[in-house]
C-alpha cells in the first residue's frame, strides 16, 4: 500500500512538472528533463529557505543588512523557477539563480571573515551547477558571476567595509554552510537520478517497441558496417533467406547474393554509407541452404541433399546512413538496411514486358501478313483478269489457237497460286489454333522423300539446279501423318531451289538416329544473314528487305513446316550464314503418334550460323555437282 501511494505521489509530481515546463521545451526530451530539474530543485530549495526564514527571524531577531539580503537570495530561485515556465529561457533562469547564490555568498562571507571565510569557497560550486543545465550561455554566465562575486568580497575587504568581529561564530557557520551544502548536493543528485531513472525507462520502452516491430514485420532488417559485413538482423531472416538471423552475420548475407550482383550490393552499401539519402538496390538472393560448406558440415547435410532445397529470389534492399556512425570500428553501425521479396513484382514485370514483346510482334505480323497476302494475290488476280478479259473481247478470233491455249494455261496457274496461298493460310491458321488434325500411319518415309524429290525434279532442272538424294538404306517404317510429312518435304524443297542461283546443288537426306528420323535438305543458295535467323520460322517472314526482295513467296512456308514438326513432337534446327547456303534438319520420333493424341503446335526453331566446316562442304558439294 505504502509503495503505490509513493508512486501515486511520484507521476502527480511528474504531471505537474510536466505541466510547468514551456512549451518550446516539449519537442525535445533531453531539454524538457533540464527543465523539470532546474524548476524542482529551484522550487524545493526555495520553499527550504522560506520554511526556515521564521524559526530564523525568532531567534535573530532584528536583521542586519547582510542578513536581510540574504534572505532574498534565498527566495530568488522560486523567481528564477517562475521566469523559466513562462519564458522558456533557461540561460536567464539559470543566470538569476546563479545571481542569488552569489549574493547569498557574499553576503554570507561579509559576515562571518571576508575572503577568509569559508563561504567564500562555495563560490566554486556556481559555475559548476550552470554545467549540470548543459547550457554553455550559462556556464559563461555563472563564471563571470563568480569571478565578480570574488572581486566584491576582495574589494569590501580590502577598504575594511567588511565587520571586524564576525556576528557568526565559526562554530556555527562551518556546519551549516556544511549542511546546506550537503542538502543542495543531495537534492541536485536525487533529481538528477530521478530523471535519468524515466529516460531509462523511456529508452526501454522504446527499445521494447521497436523489437516488437521488428518481430511484427516480414521484411528483412540488417545492420551493417562499412564494408558490408551484417553486425546483426532481426528475425524476419527465418521468412526471407530460410536461416536463423545468426548465420546472415558477418559475411553470411554477401555469401548469400548472386555472383554476379555481390557488386551491385555492395556499392549500395559503401554509398549508403556517405549518403544522406536511402540507396534502392535489386539484387538476386539464394535462399534454402547453407551459403557455405563449413555450415553444411555443422549441421551434417550433405551438398547434394541441400542444393536441392535451394533457390534463388529478387529482392530490393533500401539502404539508410545511420547519423552520428563514424565507421573507425568494426563493430560501428554505418548502414542500416530492408529487404524485401519483388520475385512476384519481378515475375509480373516479365510477363508485363512479354506480352507487350508479343503485341508489337503481332503488330508487326498483321503489317507484313498485308504486305506480303496483298503482293501474293495481286499478281496473279491482274493475270487472271487481264487474260479473261482478253478471252472475252470480240478480237478473240484474231487469236490463234496455241495462244488463246497459252492464256487459259496462265489463268490456270494464276488460279493454281491463289488457292495454294489460301490453302497455307488456312493450315496455318488451323495449326496455330490447334485444329489442325494428323492421321498417322505406318509408311516408308524414304519412298515419301524419294517421290517429293521427284516432284521437285523439273523446277530444279528449270532453274538450273542439281537435285541430289541420300536416302538411308532399310528404313525403318514411321508412323505419322502422310500427307503432313510430304508438305514438310515440299515446302523445304522448294525454299531450296527457289533460294539457289544456278548451277547449284540441293541435296534431300534421310536417315536413322536411335529411335527418331532425319529429315536433312541442304543447298548451296545465298543463305541467311545472321540477324535474322531468330526470326526464321516467324509467320510471314522473309529475310532480307521487303521491298528489295527478288524471291516470290508469302513466308508461310517454314512457318508451316515448324508447325507440322510440332504436331509431330519434332524438332527443327537451320543452320546458315550468307553466301554459305542453308541446312535445314527436322528430327521426327519413329511413332508419331503420342504426339498425334496431344494438342501440338509450333516450336522454337533452333538456328544456328554454319561454321567454316560447313563450307567446305558447301563447296564438296558445288563440286559435285
């Protein structure tokens, strides 16, 4: 009961101090405590004298000057307390107070011996309790008063004003200058422990909060020196990295980032450092396992076991200067650090940029589909109506027959063109769409090039070219899709003899390798220039320039041919360089049809520039020819 009423009694005192100190005084902690224990122990020492001034005068009786005087010195401090509740300057409460301590001394010393007194040593404590307030204007203040104080008492000495006979036997004034003094030190000491006790409580509480923030948030905090070792981190380690907030100290963190960002992170550190404002860094963190092998040895896992628990996340790590960090010592902290997770930002920043990736590229399809369909189709249209307007008009009859024979051939072929445009438009949109159906079935693929190669036989002889084979000897069978692998064939076999000046050669291989058949056609054209092989097999590409181009053709063709290879679960791989000619190589499975019952579609053409080697094959095989 005794010991709440004392705290009760204690926070009414602190609420009422509180209460007593400036407002201008209230945005500052350490200023707000120099001003509650320059108001408390000015009013405790001033309510002291005043309790004691009517004991005194009843046993003084009549005052002398001197006493008089210092009677209100003693009072003064309640003054000194007052200005600084209403003023908030505490170097002129300090200065008033100080200026009352002076005269009670003086007047002390003029009484009881001069500068021989021994009041006049207690000079010294006035400019000493000015440095408690940590004000330097009244630490000078203070001092010049003492110094004037000493000069008053030398000068009243030295011209005999001072009494000859002290009215105070020494006696007497010796304990209770001793007493007083001792009360003074006391209660400066108890207010001084007092308030250090509540910015003790105050710096635990605060400490308390923010651990418990600390503990509260899922972001990774880190402590860091100079150099960017990990002095220490809050628990949220276990959440982002996996591993308890111990083993991220020291270099455990960097061990942690990825080789090739450890720069990276470590220049946000060293500008964080001598930077006012906070460094933003994205850095890829392994996360899982032990960053290094001695701690693999400690726990007795082994490498393989844990590598396969490890994984690798972007975060982004804002670092802040610590104010006041000087860095001479390893164990300063100079940079204070959050981490978070953005894998998920990041992924949906990659899809953001993919699709926008995709956009322009179907963008730019639609243009080159409109280019290319829009050339394709008007030519052989102003062919078929040129030639059936000049089969319809009256001067027909002035036309042999051989000729009107010849115009009904062009607007057949012209016709023959149409429909091949729009028959590859139509299986390629059915591919892309997932419509396109296969019939598999056994077959021998090597009559299925043969017969291709002699399909392709008098455009090759038309154009001046050598159509050579290199089919395999006991082939086994396939089962896929007949007329799907005979397009394959067509279509590469074409792009080889159209893109082949004459006199060269176009060779059609096939063969066995382990369980799946390759589909090889090679020629000695002007092959493909290296910035566009990744776009080979692209709807509606075309190497080269669009408008500068010499070759028909939509540019569907290879597209086609990397769609039925995907239905087929086939790969396709394209190997040129200019002037060097081109290999295209298809590897089908020798059962199609797994990949029959699945959804299929385009794959991702493997292109490659042909080596040196290549070329001289290329020129084995001109030789040949």
């Amino acid at each position: 009961m005794t010991s709440l009423r004392t705290a009760g009694l204690a926070s009414a005192i602190d609420l009422r101090l509180a209460r007593l100190v400036h407002e201008s005084a209230h945005g500052d902690a350490t200023e707000r405590a120099r001003h509650e224990r320059f108001i408390a122990t000015r009013l405790a020492g001033g309510a002291l004298a005043l309790a004691g001034v009517a004991p005194y005068l009843l046993w003084r009786g009549a005052l002398s000057v001197p006493e008089a005087i210092a009677i209100v010195c003693l009072v003064v401090p309640i003054i000194a307390a007052v200005v600084l509740s209403r003023t908030g300057g505490l170097a002129l409460a300090h200065g008033i107070s100080s200026a009352a301590l002076a005269g009670l001394i003086v007047c002390i010393a003029a009484s009881s011996g001069g500068m021989t007194s021994a009041a006049t040593v207690w000079l010294v404590a006035i400019p000493l309790e000015a440095f408690l307030s940590g004000s330097r204007r009244a630490v000078i203040t203070a001092s010049l008063i003492a110094v004037l104080s000493v000069l008053v008492i030398a000068t009243l000495d030295g011209f005999g004003v001072l009494a000859p006979h002290a009215p105070w036997p020494a006696g007497i004034v010796l304990p209770v200058l001793g007493v007083i003094a001792i009360a003074h030190a006391a209660v400066q000491a108890l207010e001084s422990m007092r308030l250090d006790a509540d910015r003790q409580a105050q710096i635990g509480a605060r400490g308390s909060q923010d651990r418990s923030l600390l503990h509260a948030i899922d972001d990774l905090v880190t402590w860091h020196d100079r150099n960017g070792h990990v002095l220490k981190a809050n628990a949220a380690a276990m959440k982002l990295v996996g591993a308890p907030a111990c083993s991220l100290q020291g270099r455990g963190l960097f061990a942690r980032v990825h080789v090739a960002d450890r720069p990276a992170f470590l220049k946000a550190i060293s500008d964080a450092a001598v930077s006012a404002e906070p460094i933003a860094v994205q850095f890829r963190l392994r996360v899982g396992e032990e960053s290094d092998d001695a701690g693999r040895r400690n726990r007795g896992l082994a490498r393989g076991s844990q590598a396969s628990e490890a994984r690798v996340i972007w975060v982004e790590m804002r670092a802040h200067h610590v104010e006041g960090a000087t860095g001479r010592s390893r164990t300063d902290c100079a940079v204070v650090a959050v981490t978070r997770d953005i894998s998920e930002h990041k992924r949906r920043a990659e899809e953001l940029e993919e699709a926008r990736a995709a956009a322009e590229c179907a963008d730019r399809s639609k243009g080159r589909f409109l280019a290319t369909v829009s050339h394709e189709l008007r030519t052989p249209l102003n062919a078929i109506i040129g030639f059936s307007e000049i089969l319809a008009s009256d001067t027909l009859v002035l036309v042999e027959g051989a000729r009107r024979k010849e115009y009904a051939q062009i607007i057949h072929d012209s016709g023959q063109h149409l429909l091949g445009v729009v028959n590859t438009l139509l299986d390629m949109s059915k591919i892309e769409s997932g419509n396109f159906e296969l019939a598999p079935e056994a077959f021998d693929l090597g009559e299925l090039a043969s017969a291709s190669c002699d399909l392709m036989q008098l455009k090759a002889a038309q154009a001046g070219l050598t159509l050579a084979r290199e089919i395999a000897r006991e082939l086994p069978e396939i089962v896929a899709d007949r007329r799907a692998c005979r397009q394959i064939l067509i279509n590469l076999l074409s792009n080889a003899v159209k893109f082949t000046p004459r006199g060269g050669c176009v060779t059609a291989s096939v063969r066995r390798e382990r369980d799946r058949v390759l589909l090889v056609v090679a020629d000695t054209g002007i092959g493909i220039a290296e910035e566009d092989l990744p776009k080979v097999g692209d709807p509606f590409f075309q190497a080269g320039s669009h408008y500068s181009r010499s070759h028909e053709g939509t540019g569907l063709g290879l597209s086609v041919v990397r769609g039925l290879v995907g239905l087929h679960r086939g790969t396709l791989m394209i190997e040129s360089a200019p002037g060097d000619g081109t290999i295209v190589t298809v590897s089908l499975p020798l059962d199609c049809r797994a990949g029959a019952a699945q959804t299929g579609g385009p794959i991702r053409v493997r292109a490659l520039k042909r080596s040196r080697l290549d070329g001289d094959l290329n020129q084995r095989m001109k030789h040949r020819a």
